[in-house]
C-alpha cells in the first residue's frame, strides 16, 4: 500500500506488481502508524526494468454511522476533491467570500478535515488532534507528547526542506512526503469524536522501461474492493501502467489498540514487587487490592512496636537509575530535602516523596504508586529491583513515628556551609565571601550521582568545586590578608583561601581543614582533563579511600559532607578571631 520498490527483490514479476495484484496485503496500518498524507513520485532502476510510482493520499474524518455508505462511493477521480486547505473561496447569492475550509460534502454526507494542506508550506495535521492529546512541535511538522517525548506524528521536516527549496522537481527521483499519525492516538481521537477515518488513495505505477512484454487488458477501468471500500483501477496506457483510486474507510475498532488501553494495560498489569514478596500494580495499589491479604492495614495502627509497624506497609525499592530521567530533563526535578529524603518532580503530573538506603537503592510504599502517571509506570517498573539493603530510618521516623526529621543531605550540607561561611565573612569583616549563595545556587547540580560512575563522579566534582572554590570573591579574602602576603604569589581563589585560613590558624591546620576542598579540587581538574600527577589518587587518598576504588556513590558523600565540615572549621575560627 505504501512500500516503495527500492531494488529487484521488491518486483518478482512486472505485470502482476503494475496491475496492484499485492493488493490483497493492503494494510493502512504500518508498525502502528497510519499514513494521512502522501504526495510525490519515486523512480527506482531496478536492473532489467526502470519503474515509477506516483502518490496522491489524502484522507477525512466521517461520522461512524455515515462510513459504510462512504466505502460504497465512487472514487475514480473523486480523490484530488479531498484537498483541504486553510480557507475555502466561495460566492453566495452574488458575494464573494472566505471562509476555514473544514467539510465538504460527498452525496449529501458531511467529509471533515483532518490534514490541512498548504500552498507553500508542509501539511499539518488537524489542530484539534493536537490539543486533545497535547501535542508540542519538536521539529517541522513532528509532534510529541509534552510529557513523555512520545513521537505522535512524524513527518521528513529535512526532506521537506530540501524539496521546498528547489525552483521544480524536474529530474528528481524521489519526491515522496508523508504525513504519519500513531494509530493508538488517532484510535482515542475517532472514539472521542464519533468518527472514522476514510483515506482518499492514489497510486500510480508505471514502467519508463522494460525487457517484458507488458500485458494491458482492453478494459480501462476495473472496479473491486479493498478492505471493506470501493477501488477503481484505470489503465494507463502511454507509459505504460495502471492507477488505483480507492476510498480506504478505517473505523476506530480496525485500530487494534488506543494509547489509553495502552495505559491502562500499564495500570493494570505491570507489578512492583515489595520487600515482602507479594506483587501489586498500580490499580491493585490504587484500590488497596491484596493489601489484608499481605497484612497491609489501612489506616496503619494499632501496632505494638516499630518491627510489627514495618510490615503494615508495602516498601518498594528501585535501582537509583530511575531518578536520572528526572534530573536531566528541564521538565522534571529531584531534590534531597534530607539525608535519605528525596522529592520527585514531573511537570504539573507527579510530586512523589522518596528515600535512599544504605545500598543507594530508592524507596517508596506501594500506595504511592498511585501518585505515578500512568505514562510514567513504564519507566519506573523497568527500574523496579528486589529488596537489598535496609528500609531507610528516615523513612521509619516519617511514616511509622510519624516524626520529623531533621538532617542534611550532603549537596545541602555543602550549599548551607558555603552560605553559613558567607554570612560569618560578612559579619566579622563587612564584605561578602561567596558571590552567590543560598537559593542562588542549584542543589540539583550537585546531588547524589544517578549513576555510579567515576565519570558522572568527575561531573558533579567540577559542579561542587565551582560553587565552593570558583564561587570564591578571591578579592575580598586578598583584604584579609596581612601585607606582608604577596599577593603575585596568590595563584588563584583557592589559594586565597589557605593563605586565609592558615592566617587565622596555622600551616597544618590550614593544610588539614582544605584536604577534602583540594580532593574536590583534584576531581575538577581530573574532569576537565588538565590532569595533575598523582591528582586522581591524592583525591581518593585524600578522603580515605585507596586508588582503585569504585565506591562512587560513598566518595561522594564522604567528599562533600568533609567539605561542608571543613567550611564550618573556617567559621569557628572566624568566630575565635572576633
């Protein structure tokens, strides 16, 4: 229906493939997608014979009831009639006016638009099917989901781009554009509208040379059906070839699935394991379907102590991969209000509290399934893992003591000591340490790492050390220094700050309290591959690990709570100096 001869395989024998004797394989639906628009011609040489294919598909939306009486209509020559265009021309009762060009009419049956097509520009799909299924252009005429990238209409924008440049097409082999539309959004869209979907089909196919003899009956026209419409196939005699015009009528039940049953085979059949064993899907957790059964009590009272507590909940555990989408896309955010708590943001679709255990893995309860869109639970049942390690004491202090807590995670530990360090500078010496502090500065750029990996370790190095080390007003702790220090020996903002701070102390004190902020230091530059020797292995060494560790995640920490730790000593010396 819509493949394209691209060598000989594609052709076993000439006169069968012109006179479209494959027709019985016809499908409008290919891989999920259906074609609403094709235009152009592609001429393939396939050795013994050079072949043309020639498209004209439009298509426009019916009223159900009105389909069958559509699939018996004539379509010889009816087919260029289904060209919508953004206005229509038109004169009534000696006026002339314009008005959107939204039907037409068929044997007295309304023909809706679907594809808008344009003069000059690419065909657009029917801005109505857009906005129901909130679509966001990414590219020329290539629309996504706004929430999960899913590619819903595709169009070749290069391809587009090219051809519209050119004065004519004159002597190019492939001019062929489509327009495609993801069955199982189009199938929601007809259901939603009461309406079925009619493909107004052309294809030409011709032969510009051959070394067989080709065989056209006497009969210009044939007519016979195709999937339940009416086609007329003509003879075209000067090229020699045929032509097929075909009303192809799709009614939303020919569409196997719809994206919604999509989702709710996600809901319904996807489960997440819990620390317990047992299995719940979203919908199961939803309804708290099997929660008696597993001795989940709902409300959770009535135990004697944390142990018997423990088991009146569902904990779900995930690797820490299942956080990365969320960090990395803009849409989305990750925040540590805490040293095991987590708060997982999707646009305006998911606010969802979490916890870190002592293997790093994430963990919620299996209510909170619920707080996950269902285009999310995908995502989150891939990342779905068996229970390993403890069930975070945070997490037991909120949800069984019903307490706060109060502790920092280590990304805050380092931006609340960089702000305590600021405000002490400022108050003993009347100017500001840090040019930005606080909420000037974006947690989630230093946060846990998503990976545990030296390379994504590196990455969040370089971050910390930007706001810890370059964030530095290397000026304003050059004021401080007594002036016997020359300051053409000061090399840059972090040596600044050991003159600083062994002049409030001493040489090992200042050596000691800048360890982890020259670990720190040593991973930036190990990241920005001006490698100093023996840099990877002083900063591991630094921080008390040997040099061929892979313990990412625990570096990690250890680095920045060390570094938050020794902001502090600077502070209390501060505060003893004054």
């Amino acid at each position: 229906m819509y493949d394209l001869v691209e060598d000989s395989r594609d052709i076993l024998e000439i006169n069968p493939w012109l006179a479209f004797e494959d027709r019985d394989q016809f499908d409008p639906i290919d891989d999920g997608w259906i074609t609403v628009y094709r235009t152009g011609h592609k001429t393939t040489d396939v050795g013994s014979e050079v072949v043309d294919q020639g498209f004209r598909v439009h298509c426009f939306l019916v009223d159900q009831e009105d389909l069958d009486a559509f699939s018996g209509i004539e379509p010889y020559g009816e087919i260029p009639k289904f060209d919508f265009y953004p206005m229509a021309y038109g004169s009534r009762r000696g006026e002339e006016y314009w008005e959107e060009d939204l039907t037409q009419c068929i044997d007295g049956r309304e023909a809706k638009r679907f594809v808008m097509k344009f003069t000059k520009d690419a065909p657009l799909v029917d801005t109505g099917f857009v906005e129901y299924h909130k679509l966001v252009e990414r590219e020329k005429r290539n629309f996504e989901r706004y929430d999960t990238d899913e590619k819903v209409v595709r169009f070749p924008a290069d391809k587009w781009n090219y051809l519209s440049s050119q004065s004519d097409h004159w002597g190019l082999d492939d001019t062929i554009l489509s327009l495609e539309v993801r069955a199982s959004f189009l199938k929601d869209y007809l259901q939603e509208r009461g309406s079925a979907l009619v493909l107004a089909y052309f294809q030409s196919r011709d032969v510009k040379s051959t070394e067989e003899d080709i065989q056209l009956p006497d009969e210009d026209r044939e007519s016979f059906g195709i999937l339940g419409g009416k086609a007329t196939r003509g003879v075209r005699r000067t090229m020699p070839g045929y032509e097929l015009h075909w009303f192809c009528p799709i009614h939303p039940s020919d569409i196997p699935y719809s994206h919604e049953e999509t989702l709710r085979e996600s809901r319904e059949n996807l489960k997440f394991e819990t620390k317990q064993g047992y299995r719940f899907s979203k919908q199961e957790a939803m309804r708290e379907d099997g929660f008696e059964e597993a001795g989940y009590r709902r409300p959770a009272i009535g135990a004697e102590d944390v142990d018997e507590a423990l088991n009146y909940f569902g904990w779900t555990f995930f690797d820490p991969e299942v956080l990365e989408k969320y960090r990395s896309d803009s849409r989305g955010s990750v925040s540590e209000w805490s040293r095991q708590g987590l708060q997982i943001e999707w646009l305006d679709k998911m606010s969802l509290r979490a916890y870190r255990n002592d293997e790093d893995l994430i963990v919620i309860i299996v209510d909170d399934l619920a707080k996950i869109p269902d285009e999310e639970i995908p995502h989150w049942y891939q990342h779905n893992t068996s229970p390993r390690g403890e069930i975070p004491e945070e997490m037991i202090t909120n949800y069984i003591k019903a307490e706060f807590v109060d502790s920092e995670s280590p990304a805050q530990a380092v931006i609340n000591a960089v702000t305590e360090l600021d405000t002490a500078f400022q108050e003993a010496y009347g100017q500001r340490l840090y040019r930005e502090t606080g909420e000037e500065l974006d947690a989630e750029r230093l946060m846990t790492l998503p990976r545990n990996e030296r390379e994504a370790l590196l990455d969040v190095m370089s971050k910390v050390d930007e706001v810890v080390v370059e964030n530095l007003d290397k000026g304003n702790l050059e004021a401080q220094l007594p002036d016997d220090v020359d300051e053409d020996d000061i090399e840059g903002e972090k040596s600044a700050l050991w003159e600083f701070v062994r002049e409030l102390s001493d040489t090992d004190k200042a050596n000691e309290i800048l360890t982890p902020i020259n670990s720190v230091h040593d991973f930036r530059q190990e990241d920005s591959h001006r490698r100093v020797t023996g840099g990877w292995s002083r900063a591991v060494q630094a921080i008390g690990y040997p040099e061929d560790s892979t313990g990412f995640r625990e570096i990690y920490r250890d680095t920045l709570r060390d570094t938050a730790a020794s902001l502090r000593e600077i502070i209390d010396l501060i505060e003893e100096q004054n």
